[in-house]
C-alpha cells in the first residue's frame, strides 16, 4: 500500500475514533448504546468504510482503550524526559492529573461492565520496570508469593479509589488524592489506627 493511503487510512482511523469518543462523551452513552450508524453519521463516513477497519463498536472500543494507554504512556515518557526523578508519589499524581484531563471518558468508560481493571492496567504498564523490581526483592520471613497479594490489594485499593473519585464527579484534586494515599499507606494509616484500638 502506498503512503497516501496508509495516511489516508490513519486519518480514517482518527475520524472513527474521536466519533466514538464523542459518542460517548457528548452523548454520555455507555459503549453498549453506541451504534456504527451514529459513528458513521458523525465521522461521515459509510459502513463499509467503518467495517474495513473494524468488526464492530466494541472492536473500535479495544483501539480506543489502546490509544489511551499510549497516550497515557507518552505522558509518562515526557516527564522521565523532564529530567525529574522518578516517584511513586509524584508519579501517581501524574496519572491522577491524566485520568481528571480525561474525566468524562474514563467516567463512562470504565464503569460500564467492570472496566476499572483496564485502567488499572493502563497506570501499572509504565511502572513495570519498578514492579518487577519491587517483586524480586524478598525480605525475611515473607511468604512465598507474598509481594502479588501487596501487589493485587494495593491495585484493586487503587481502582476502587479512581472509580469512587470518578462516581463522585473528580472533586478533588489529584494532589488531595495523593494526600489520601500518603495517609492510606503511611505510619497513620486508618488501619494501623483500627488495630491500635
């Protein structure tokens, strides 16, 4: 394929997107309620032209969800760029500030059919490199396997905090939720304060 047609074919592909995105956002209708015909109204393009990049509204969903995850990834790649060094806490507060830029969407999206697994996935991937390294270390009398039960308590505390604050309309601001994890995870932590009673 030539390279007018390979741009042709992106440019497709960007119009397919932001009309899903759209869709849902301007809409604010879950996946499950978006139709090719109303994609294709918006991105004025026929059906044919639709099913030639995709099979179907939750395909275009997939490529979305990855364009996400890319852009989400990219945002991360500025700020190792930016020359500051690398912290859990003010990395966290970085994907906090991403998820508020994309409220709406990672609104709608996630919370239709269990999604906050996705988007806990999307925040972990830059950090792999960390976790991985985070997982190797075994400290003295740690049960076998004990650092995926930290791991999957602290993904799903994670995701069950984005979807509250997402719930509750993104109220505060992504360094108040910063200062709820520090009080979460730290020596004043709620559940060292239960157990001390």
């Amino acid at each position: 394929m030539n390279k007018p047609n390979n741009k042709r074919s992106r440019n497709t592909d960007e119009a397919i997107i932001h009309a899903a995105f759209a869709a849902m956002v301007e809409g604010k209708k879950p996946v499950s309620k978006i139709t090719v015909r109303e994609i294709c109204e918006r991105a004025q393009i026929n059906r044919s032209t639709f099913y030639a990049h995709y099979m179907d509204v939750y395909d275009l969903f997939e490529k979305v969800e990855s364009q996400m995850a890319q852009m989400f990834q990219e945002n991360f790649r500025s700020f190792e760029k930016s020359g500051e060094s690398w912290d859990f806490l003010l990395a966290m507060e970085r994907a906090f500030q991403f998820i508020y830029e994309y409220r709406d969407f990672f609104g709608l999206y996630f919370r239709e059919a269990g999604r906050v697994s996705t988007i806990i996935h999307i925040l972990v991937d830059p950090f792999q490199e960390q976790i991985d390294r985070l997982k190797s270390r075994r400290p003295e009398g740690e049960v076998e396997g004990e650092i995926d039960y930290h791991f999957s308590f602290f993904t799903a505390g994670i995701g069950a905090m984005i979807a509250h604050w997402l719930d509750t309309g993104c109220k505060e601001t992504s360094a108040q939720l910063v200062e709820v994890l520090k009080r979460e995870y730290g020596p004043n932590s709620l559940f060292r304060q239960w157990t001390a009673q």
